[in-house]
C-alpha cells in the first residue's frame, strides 16, 4: 500500500475516534460506560477514540446506538473533521 493511502486511512480513523470521543465528551459518559453500553470492553473504545481501530460497520452502529447518536452524524461529522 502506498504511504499517502495509509496516511489517509490513519488520519480517517483518528477523525473518526476525535468525533467519538467529543459526543462521549458532550454526554457526560465515561470510556466504560459507552463500551458497556456497546457491548465492549473499555479498551477497545479508548483504541477506536486514539485512531487505533478499523471497527467493523456493525461495532460502529453499536457504538453509535451508545452514544445515542445516529451513524449518519457520525459518519458526518468525521468527513467534515479538520485537525
């Protein structure tokens, strides 16, 4: 893979991980709390907010569901993300 692909998808998880953890932020919910609600364990969602994970579609839907936001927001807001 190219280094300016991989440096696209690494900054895509990233702006997805800072959306996350903003409306986690914004809900007043700790790491655990959403990964509970999620059916996850805490890691795993500090690792997604870090930019560390690929989640699959439906881990993301779960998160979203915890996050009591819908996934097209989500999916919005990190295409219109900027560092």
């Amino acid at each position: 893979m190219r280094k300016n692909q991989q440096h696209r998808k690494q900054e895509a998880l990233i702006s997805l991980g800072v959306v996350l953890r903003h409306r986690r932020i914004e809900l007043a919910l700790t790491q655990d709390e959403v990964g509970k609600a999620a059916g996850l364990h805490r890691t795993y969602v500090t690792d997604v907010e870090n930019g560390l994970r690929n989640v699959s579609f439906l881990t993301l839907i779960r998160i979203a569901n915890a996050l009591q936001c819908p996934l097209s927001l989500i999916i919005g807001d990190t295409e219109n993300h900027k560092e």
